[in-house]
C-alpha cells in the first residue's frame, strides 16, 4: 500500500526517543527538549519589525499570491544575494517556500529521479537524505573531518561521483556540526561541480548566525559558470520557525538556469502559493540585521549559552567538542562503548530516562561511528550550564 520510496525515510530528531519523551511528559515528567533548533520553544522572540510588517499588511496576504512569492519580497531577497556576491541573479530565479523543507522537496523533485544519485555530507541534516530516498534517489555520502574542524574531505567528495551523480549537497554553516567551510573547500567543491557538469544544492540557513572569528563564504558568490541553488529562510535567523518561511535563490549559466527555473515553476505551481502573510515580513526582515547580530554579540543570548556549553563541556572527562562557529548546534564525541552501549540510540534513550534530557544521538545524521550526539544551544545560559552538567554527572556515574 505504502510506496517503497518511504522505507528508509526517518527523522530522529522527532523519532522513537522523541515519542518517548512525550510519553514521560505525559506522565508528569519535566524533560528538556534538545532536539530541535526552535528557538521560541525557548523564549525567542519573533523581532518587532515582522510583527510590524505582518500585522499592519495582513489583509494583503489572503489571496493566494504568485507561485514563485510576492514581488516584493523577491526584491528584497534577490538585493539580499546580490550584496553577498552571488552573481547573475534576478528576482525571477527567486522561488519563496514554505521554510527551508519545502525548498529542498521542490528542489530535489526537480532535478532527482529513482536511481539518481545526489552527494551529501555525513553528519549531515535528515531533511535532503529524506528528500532524495522520497523522490527515489540515492543519497551517497562524502565524508567531513572532525580532525580538520568537520570541514568536507574534498577528495572524497570527487572520488565519489559515478556517471548517475547529479547534484552536491553543501550544508555551510553546517547542522549538525556548527562547521562553517573555509574559502578553499567552497572553491574547491565548486570547482569539482563545473569539472563533472554537477548543480550544487547550498543550504545556507544560518548564514546570519555566524560569530566573529568565521567569516561565510555563499557557494554562489565564487562564480557564474556552475548551476547553484541557495537556500535560504527566516526561520532560525529570526526566531520564526513556525511560520514556515524560505525560498531559493538559483543562479549559474543562463541556459541552464532557464531550464531549472522552469521546472521549479511547474512544481511552484503544483503547490499554489507559499503562505503569503509571511512573505510580508521577508523585506522587514532582510533589513533588521541588528537583531541578529545582538543575539551573536558578547552581551547576547546565543553567545553566553554557547559559552556556557563549551565551558561545561571541556570540563567533561572523554568528551571532545569543536565548539561551533556558527549556528545552533555542537555535536560532541563521546565513547559509547565504553559506556556499555551498543548504539549511540541506546546511549540517547537511557540519558533521556536517567536525566529526562532529549538530545539526538549522531546515527540520525548518518554519523559514521556511533560515537557523537548533536546539542541544541537553545536554552538560557544559566539552564544550558545545569544541562550539560547534568550529562556530564551522567556520564562520570556510568
Ligand atoms: C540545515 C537546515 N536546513 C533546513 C532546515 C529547515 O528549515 P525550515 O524551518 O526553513 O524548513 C533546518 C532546520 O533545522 C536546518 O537545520
């Protein structure tokens, strides 16, 4: 009954041990989520100048807008990439979705069928592995280094591209890894994509969540010669993950870009519109750079719980971390074995029993080992301390 695309489909993040969560909160237990980057569910609040822009406008969004997103809002994200050096760019090669997942389902819809093959990073974020093995494609895995800073082995990347190879994946700044690429791995997996005809696919959603000492470089900034997708969206950069907001950006060859562009729009089209009222608040927020930039500054909230993460967990004996340059995340290296477990899953699932702490094990980023757990920097400094002292007290007791 249920098409065989869907069999190796899954999401740890909101898997078995999520459900197990749900049920001790259903029994009256306090568990602190770690699972996901949603920055409300920790007191995040959306900036006043969407609200503004949302409230003020809405009767404007309740007629189904134009499939590839309203004009206006496709100005302000084409000036957005403009600014940051992606070239030959036009606001009609911008598609506006319903966040970042919508992206990547119109995305691999258009250019991956059954037995095509798309690179993607390991660790990597569930969503594109998911998004290929739906649409019948196969998900190859490159390697990135936790001994070079988890940047990608770009060897590995070329060495693994065959004759049904379409596409690489980039996720920079990286989930699960809080990696950002250096300037030479992005021209180098450029330069391997113009050498064997290949689009690349670059989620950059936590662009704007960068600290000082990395700097983001947009795979489409290093030139026109290559078919580049850039995903984008407000979602984590704004605090808005609920109201669904994302778009791509393509650029590269003219041609090419003609023919991607038209078959996003049959697929644009299939799906109507993206929820309109969000797209009022697109321009509002490409222009409110400062209240991200607070959240990042030495007196902000990302910084000190991030701080405080790294600080709790150097203290933990066996645990190694590269802290993150970017993003929401870390995803630290424990021995499990050691520990007494099979699989990192199980090391997940008694952590949640013994300390009711929801953290995602790092098989559910298709980690090669079962050695690593991805940790959400979401929680306010002081509570983010007790929590990673909490996994360490369990891991010393063990
Ligand atoms: C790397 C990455 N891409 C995409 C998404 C999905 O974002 P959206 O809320 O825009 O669908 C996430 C969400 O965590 C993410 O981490």
């Amino acid at each position: 009954m249920i098409s065989s695309n869907l069999s190796n489909v899954r999401s740890d993040i909101r898997g078995e041990i999520y459900y197990k969560a749900l049920e001790l909160e259903k029994n009256g237990e306090k568990i602190l989520k770690l699972n996901t980057g949603n920055p409300a569910a920790f007191g995040f609040k959306m900036p006043q100048s969407i609200k503004n822009a949302i409230v003020d406008n809405f009767d404007k969004s309740l007629g189904y807008c134009d499939l590839k997103g309203m004009p206006a809002a496709r100005q302000a994200i084409y000036n957005y990439h403009l600014e940051n050096g992606i070239k030959a760019i036009s606001p009609d090669d911008v598609f506006i979705t319903n966040g970042v997942s919508e992206a990547a389902y119109m995305a691999i819809t258009a250019i991956c069928g059954p037995g095509d093959e798309v690179l993607v990073p390991t660790p990597c974020y569930s969503l594109w592995v998911n998004m290929i093995r739906m649409c019948g494609g196969e998900a190859v895995f490159y390697d990135c280094r936790e001994d070079n800073e988890w940047q990608p082995d770009v060897q590995c990347i070329e060495a693994s591209i065959t004759p049904k190879t379409k596409a690489i994946l980039l996720i920079n700044p990286n989930n699960p890894t809080g990696a950002v690429y250096t300037k030479e791995v992005v021209q180098s997996i450029y330069d391997i994509a113009r050498k064997h005809n290949l689009i690349i696919l670059s989620d950059e959603i936590y662009d704007r969540l960068v600290y000082p000492e990395a700097t983001h470089i947009p795979t489409g900034s290093l030139g026109d010669d290559v078919l580049v997708m850039t995903f984008n969206g407000l979602s984590k950069s704004h605090c808005v993950c609920g109201l669904r907001c994302g778009w791509i950006m393509v650029s590269g060859p003219a041609d090419k870009k003609q023919t991607l562009v038209t078959a996003l729009v049959t697929i644009a089209s299939v799906r109507l519109c993206s929820n309109a009222a969000m797209q009022l608040a697109i321009p509002a927020a490409l222009a409110d750079t400062e209240y991200t930039k607070e959240m990042l500054s030495p007196t902000g909230r990302l910084y000190l719980q991030r701080k405080v993460a790294i600080e709790e967990m150097n203290k933990i004996p066996g645990l190694e971390v590269m802290p993150n340059k970017a993003a929401l995340y870390m995803f630290p290296k424990i021995d499990t074995a050691a520990l007494g477990f099979k699989t990192d899953k199980e090391f997940a699932y008694d952590l949640l029993l013994k300390k009711k702490i929801l953290i995602v094990p790092g098989s559910g980023f298709y980690a090669k080992d079962q050695n690593h757990f991805r940790i959400v920097c979401l929680p306010a400094p002081e509570q983010m301390g007790e929590a990673i002292r909490a996994i360490g007290d369990y891991l010393q007791g063990k």
